[in-house]
C-alpha cells in the first residue's frame, strides 16, 4: 500500500504541475516520442495492415517495456515512486494547453477577428477552418474540449489507475500513434489501421467514465445523461461520441453535424438536437466543465488505484 500511496501522491503532483505550467514549448517527452515514430515509420511503411501492426506494436511496446523496467528500477522506493508518477503524470495531460488553446480562439472571436480565429483552431482540431464562420468555429472548439477530456485528461489517468506508471505511458504512446497514422486517409488506411483499433480500444473505459463525470459535474445532470443515453452510440466513433454527446446535454447545446477535413466531408449525426447553437460564450463553458471533470477524474484515478492495490494485496492473503 506504500507503494500505492506514493503513485498517488505522485499523480495529484503531477495534474497540479499541469495546472500550474501546462505542457513545456520545447522538448516535450510525447514530441520526442513522435519524432521517433516518424522516422520509424518512414523506413517501415508499406500499405499493409501487417506491417502497421508490427509498428505499432514496436512503438507502443518499446514505451510500455521501458515505463516498466524505469518502474521497477526508479520505484523500488516511495520516494522515487512518487517523482515517477508525478513526471510520467505531467507528460501524459494535456488539459492545461486544451482550455488554453480553446480559451485563445474565444477570445479572437469576441473580438471580432475571425482571421485569427481560423489560424489559431487547427492548434485544436484537423479541420478545414478556411469557410468556418464564427458559430461554426465556436462549435468545434466545444467539441474538439469535450473529445480531448476524454483523450488529454481522463483515460490517461484512468490507465494510470489501472496500471501506474507504465499505464500512463504506454496510453499516451497509444493515443499518439493513432494522432499520426490513425486517421482515414490513403496513405494510413491499411498502415494505420492497427493504431485506430488499438487507440479504440484503450479508450473505451475513459471514454465513458468522461461521459458520466460529465453529467456528475453538470449543472444540469438530467440532461447531459438524457443527451448522452440517448446519442452517444450514433457518433461514427466508439468513443469520442460519449464524451461529446454529455457535454452537449452539459453545456445545453447542439453538437455534430457536417464537418470538413481538407478534401474530405462527413455528416455526422446532431447530438442534442433539441439544444440550441453553440455561441461564443459556451467556449468557457465547456473550458470549466473540463476542468471540473478532470480534478473528479483525477480523484477517481487516486480512489481506484488504491482500491486495486488492497483488493490485490488481500487476495495475495487468501
């Protein structure tokens, strides 16, 4: 239980550090990461869903192996347990950058320079911001908070719970390999497809944890669970669905709808269709929900790993 309690502590230091400094500007462990995925990929690619679950199995697997063998050297006492989580715990979120990110683009369109709201999204989110106008902007900015909760904060932490130290890691790795190769294009569309699933996959608990932390933290509980009950499996994704449909029912707006990516269109369902516009002022909004949903998921994380290690301890008894 030492043990469990200095991850713990090491984990509640660490959102603090996000808080207080958010990601560094330079020299960010996760770039490091992409930067030798990237290289790696290009000696690797071919379009082959064999070859792309080699590589993702390399990468991913590399990070998980050296978590655990830097956990088993460097956490052999609670104090190096404690620095460990806190380190690990700081690279893995990203909440900090999201609401300030978000927060930037709403107050270029309070401001009434749409320009630089257009240049500043693609910081956020893939989308073609050239012929988005300033509802439309508003709109994704809204989503793009809600999906990367779920992503940047909570099923980081929630791997954390499950897994410690390497679980944090190795989830970041997974969820940044599906941000480079996962995505429907010609290029990644067999390559990429073992990141997509596996990404999928070790989102799908976080995914729905996000969705009921967000009706806990809601001001208005029975409609982000209305909203999300009944919406949140007609999103064309398993899981970023759930969180953006609470936060529509959350915030009380309408989400979804036709989106452009570059050359590519899609024409997703309405989520909380009897809800009315985004506007401008639902940005901070949803920036606050964020933010309340990440301190009770970090509490959730803090619960459930110390929850996990004494049921494991009293079974190693039985």
């Amino acid at each position: 239980m030492a043990r469990a309690a200095a991850f713990a502590l090491g984990a509640v230091a660490g959102y603090a550090a996000d808080a207080r400094f958010a990601d560094p500007r330079r020299g960010h462990p996760v770039a490091v990461f992409g930067s030798a995925a990237t290289r790696l990929e290009r000696r690797l690619w071919r379009d082959d869903r064999a070859v792309g679950a080699g590589y993702t199995a390399l990468c991913a697997g590399a990070v998980a192996a050296g978590a655990l063998a830097l956990d088993r050297t460097v956490g052999r006492r609670p104090l190096g347990r404690a620095a460990l989580a806190a380190a690990a715990t700081w690279t893995v979120l990203g909440g900090t950058s999201l609401t300030r990110e978000a927060r930037a683009v709403g107050r270029s369109l309070k401001d009434g320079d749409l320009r630089a709201a257009r240049e500043r999204l693609p910081h956020l989110c893939g989308r073609d911001p050239s012929a988005l106008d300033e509802q439309q902007i508003a709109r994704a900015v809204v989503e793009s908070v809600a999906e990367n909760t779920a992503d940047a904060v909570v099923n980081a932490l929630v791997w954390g719970a499950l897994a410690g130290t390497p679980g944090l890691l190795a989830f970041r790795a997974v969820n940044t390999l599906d941000a480079m190769v996962g995505h429907r294009s010609p290029r990644y569309a067999r390559f990429g497809w073992a990141s997509a699933r596996l990404d999928d996959l070790a989102g799908w608990p976080g995914a729905r944890l996000t969705a009921l932390l967000t009706v806990a933290a809601a001001p208005q509980p029975r409609t982000a669970w209305r909203v999300w009950r009944r919406d949140g499996s007609s999103h064309p994704s398993p899981n970023a669905g759930q969180a953006e449909s609470a936060f529509a029912g959350a915030v009380g707006v309408r989400l979804g709808g036709t989106l452009r990516y570059g050359e590519r269109v899609e024409h997703r369902p309405v989520l909380g269709a009897e809800l009315r516009p985004v506007t401008v002022d639902d940005i901070e909004r949803a920036c606050a929900l964020s933010r309340r949903v990440g301190l009770l998921a970090l509490g959730t994380t803090v619960a459930g790993h110390l929850a996990i290690r004494a049921f494991g301890k009293r079974r190693g008894r039985a």
